[in-house]
C-alpha cells in the first residue's frame, strides 16, 4: 500500500474512532433509552458474579423482550468492536491480540467503575467480558482485512 494511502486511513481512523467514543460516552451515561435514571433514584448496582446477567437476560428473554436482551448481551460485544477494529489501524503496537484484550478490559472496567461511582448504569463483571469479546472480535475483523488487503497488494502474509 502506498504511503499516501496509509495516512489516508490513518487519519480515517483517528475521525473514526473519535467518533466511536463520542458515542460511547454518550450510550454508556447519558443515553436514557439505556437504563438511565433521574439522580434522586439513582442506587450502587453491581454484580461480581460471573455469567449471572448473562444467564439472567437468556432465561427471562420472553419476558425482557428483544431489545433488553440484545442491547444486553449482543449490544456490550458490538459496542467495543470498533475499539478493536480501529486501535491497530491507528497504532501500529497494537498489532497484537494482547494489547488489544487488555486494552478493551482496561477500558470496560474504567467505565464499569465510572459507572458505579457515578451511580450511572451498574458495574457488571458480565458486561467486562462481552465488552472484551466485542474487542477481540473487533481485532479478528482487522486481521481478515488486513490479510485480504495484503493478498490485493500482492505481498507474502
């Protein structure tokens, strides 16, 4: 790929996961579609227990209906796929699984904790893993990208 072309979607990268955080912040604390309460209501919710919400969403699926149970479990792994998907197009040292699992953690759980201290949303230990999961996925998608692009160039993977 041509120089010119890497800092084209280096920089499409950078709006995009600008952009991609914006969103975040905004679906993650502000959003009142999402659970979001007045602050006179607001409690400390968490859950330290591994695959209790998970399981919880699953079981009572016909009773939360289709949108609590996607936003849920399908929503935490889709919103940290970008995170995923971009970090390495824009930073070349995260090129790896590694730092991006750890990454992804690092950020879930600063925004779990956020979530917790601001008694915005609970800290779930569920949501950490899906949101990882979604990181992960979202390198896995870069990786295909990234061998299909180099099999266009022409160049050995």
């Amino acid at each position: 790929m041509k120089q010119s072309t890497k800092k084209w979607v280096r920089r499409a990268g950078v709006v995009l996961f600008v952009i991609y955080v914006l969103l975040l912040i905004y679906f993650l604390f502000f959003s009142e579609e999402y659970g979001r309460v007045a602050e006179m209501d607001r409690e400390y919710q968490y859950n330290l227990i591994p695959f209790v919400e998970i399981r919880r969403f699953w079981v009572y699926r016909e009773q939360l209906g289709i949108f609590a149970v996607f936003t849920n479990l399908f929503g935490n792994v889709i919103g940290f796929v970008p995170f995923g998907l971009l970090l390495p197009v824009i930073f070349r040292n995260f090129r790896k699984a590694g730092r991006i699992v750890m990454s992804g953690f690092a950020l879930s759980l600063t925004v779990e904790t956020i979530q917790l201290i601001s008694r915005v949303g609970s800290f779930d230990v569920d949501d950490l893993m899906l949101n990882t999961l979604g990181a992960f996925l979202g390198y896995l998608i870069f990786i295909i990208c990234d061998v299909i692009r180099r099999k266009y160039d022409g160049k050995k993977i």
